[in-house]
C-alpha cells in the first residue's frame, strides 16, 4: 500500500515513462531487461545510486532513453522522500 503522500505528479509522471520504456526494451531484449529492470527497482529500494551503474554500460549504451527514464524515476523517488523527511 502506497501512502497518499507518496503520490506525487511527478512521480507518476516518471513512472509512466519508466515502464513504457521498459515495455519497449523488454520487446527488443527479452530477459537482459527484464534483469535490468529488477535491478533498477532494486537499486531505487536500495537507495543505490543508478547513476553510477557502471555494470550496465557494456550492455545498455544504446538504450539511453530507458536509462533515462530510470534515471528520472529515482529523481523523482528521491525528490518525494525528501518532501516526507
């Protein structure tokens, strides 16, 4: 269950683009992104800094828009955890 403090525009916002990116590269790339979608969220619950995946750069240099769009999630993420602090 989400609080209703935790709903937020832009959070949905990024969301939305989170998994319509992810629906496109699991369609191109099957399990790696589904891995990597996995280890997105678990970053984000982890707190771990995505913008420092280094792991990924091997397999994902040309899917920037779904990192992007993962990036833009986690700042969101971020961005509402500081507005509940």
């Amino acid at each position: 269950v989400i609080s209703s403090k935790f709903v937020d525009s832009k959070f949905v916002e990024a969301s939305k683009k989170f998994v319509n990116k992810a629906k496109e590269f699991v369609e191109e790339n099957d399990l790696i992104a589904l891995e990597c979608i996995v280890k997105t969220i678990g970053d984000m619950v982890n707190d771990r800094e995505i913008n420092s995946r280094s792991r990924y750069d091997n397999f994902y240099k040309k899917e920037a828009d779904f990192l992007g769009a993962a990036v833009e999630l986690e700042g969101a993420y971020k961005a509402i955890k500081q507005t509940l602090l």
